[in-house]
C-alpha cells in the first residue's frame, strides 16, 4: 500500500509534466513569410488588407498565424539573401508583393508555396504554366499594371490638350518590367501620333535627375511607369511634377491621394486582399497548382482635381464623370 507522502510526491510529478506534454501536443503556429523588393512604409493600408483577407480565411495574426516581415529596400539584389533567410526560418508560406520578389521567390523554392500580387501577365513572366492551372508552388494576383499602360496614354491625351511628347519614367533595376513597359508604350504612342521618351530611375537622386532634364527637354506630359519602387517614392514625384509644372499619370490611386495629377488602375487593396484571403487556404491546405490566378476586375480612375487647377488644367467633363474619384 503507498504511502500517502509518496502519493502526493507522484501527483506533484504528474501534475508538473501535464502542461508540458499540453504544450507538446499542440501544433505550431503557422508562419508566413510577407516578402517585398521595396521599402514596406508605403503599403501600410495593403497591409491591413492583406490581413483581412487572412483573417476571412480564419487567420488572425499573433492567434494563429505568424508573419514574418521583410523586405529589400529598394535593393533587388539582396532578394536572394532575403528570401534565403525566410526559408531558413521556416514558413509555410511566402507572401509575394511585387514582381521582382516574386521571381527571386520562385527561383529561391520549388517547394514552399508562394502567393504574389504582380502587376503583369504571370505566364508571360514564367511565373505559372496558365491562370486556370498553375501547376507549380506559384499562384496569386494579377493586377494588370503594365496592360494598362495604353489606357494611361489614352487619359493623359483626353486631360492635356495636343499632347505629343511624353516621358515614360521607368525603373532598370526590374528589367523585365521596364521592357514590357516601353513596349507596351510604344506601340499605344504610335498608334495616337505621340512620341516616348524614356526615363530611368531606381534611386530617389536619380529621379531628381529625370526631373532635372525637363528644364532642357521640355516634355508635355508625364507617365510614371509601374513597380513597387515608384509606389514607394510617390510623395517625392507628384512634388517633382507639380514643381516642374508637368501633368502626370500614375498607375495606383495612392499616387493621386498624395498629390499627384491623376491614376488609374486596379485597386492594390483588393489584390492584397486576394493574397490574404489565398494564403488562408493554402494554411488550410490547398495546394497552389490548383488555385487559378486572380484577375483584378476592380479599376480606379482617380483624379485630383486641385494638382489640375494648380497646372492651370481644365478636367473635362467626360474624365470628372467617369472618375471613381475626385479629389478636391
């Protein structure tokens, strides 16, 4: 028979290793790896919309979902060690914000799963075999950015009377974007009798250059080109342009809300929450080759028409109505 001292000495044993072998059986916390090429600080609302669209999915971020933030800060050659420390962490899965992290992510991994928002054909970039199927570790967003480019010229010939002459100011260090950009533009200006001049920048001081060269060559408008790096920079080009008198166009709404002339393009927060909302499935288990790629059907056209009258600029009435919104 034990002793009733023996006793309570086992119960305090047992009771001791109850929490650890709790804290055994339950599972790990999942965490994703969120991963840019340029500077977080400008994509704060996206954020939040990414992470409604997790939390649709049934994940809340610091309950059940870790995420791993990091970014390249404007330097796409650090992705590879970036995204290298990702995997070394590990995650389940990478959240892929723009093209230049999605194609060092697919170049990184052929085995954890990879959500992107890009802002071009994900099969042209060889980023998935087709939108219906995948068919790798990749599948995401894509909201038509560098498509749009036609569209943006065709805005900036209805707002700026006899435009001719425009600068496409466009970032080398995502050659592959720039390339698609120019041709994209290219062919639209032929088309409307304009000429493209191209601009490059991947540093705020060399887009103070390409300003800079306005005083000389006098350009009569201005397309900003696509990417994450001039999203990040867009306070410092709508004061370029207005500074310099030089309508412009952007291709996100942010852009706009921060002073610059006019955007137009698919809504970043709807894609952001498509990313969410997909990288939930996948914690749930869905594999990316089966999840057919998201085409943003959500397009804004945003026009502040304050930049307008302090370019001396007449918004005529068919881009005020058919404007998503005028800022004032």
């Amino acid at each position: 028979m034990m002793k009733r001292r023996e006793f309570i000495t086992l119960l305090g044993t047992a009771a001791a290793t109850w929490p650890l072998a709790a804290r055994a059986q339950q599972p790990t916390m999942p965490v994703v790896g969120l991963l840019r090429g340029a500077s977080l600080d400008a994509i704060g609302n996206e954020l939040r919309a990414f992470r409604q669209g997790l939390k649709d999915a049934g994940y809340i971020e610091g309950e059940n979902v870790a995420i791993e933030y990091r970014t390249a800060d404007n330097r796409i050659d650090r992705l590879p060690e970036v995204i290298a420390d990702l995997i070394r962490r590990p995650v389940a899965v990478i959240a892929s914000t723009d093209n230049p992290s999605t194609r060092a992510a697919k170049a990184a991994t052929s085995t954890i799963p990879v959500v992107f928002v890009v802002g071009e054909d994900p099969v042209s970039l060889g980023l998935v075999a087709s939108l219906a199927r995948p068919g790798g570790n990749l599948t995401g967003i894509n909201f038509f950015s560098v498509e749009l480019v036609a569209k943006r010229l065709e805005l900036l010939r209805d707002l700026v009377p006899g435009v001719t002459r425009v600068a496409m100011l466009v970032n080398p260090a995502d050659a592959a974007a720039t390339a698609s950009t120019l041709r994209h533009a290219e062919a639209a200006a032929r088309a409307m009798g304009m000429q493209i001049r191209a601009l490059e920048a991947s540093s705020s001081p060399e887009i103070d250059a390409a300003f800079a060269s306005f005083v000389r060559e006098r350009p009569d408008a201005l397309s900003v080109g696509p990417g994450s790096f001039f999203n990040s920079r867009r306070v410092q080009l709508a004061q370029l342009a207005t500074f310099h008198r030089v309508p412009a166009i952007y291709p996100v709404r942010q852009s706009a809300e921060a002073g610059g002339l006019m955007s137009y393009g698919a809504s970043l927060m709807d894609a952001f929450r498509h990313m969410g909302a997909y990288t939930g499935r996948i914690l749930k288990g869905a594999k990316p080759a089966d999840l057919p790629v998201v085409q943003s059907t959500k397009f804004e056209l945003v026009i502040n028409h304050q930049t307008a009258r302090m370019l001396g600029l007449t918004v005529p009435d068919k881009l005020l109505v058919a404007a998503d919104e005028v800022i004032e």
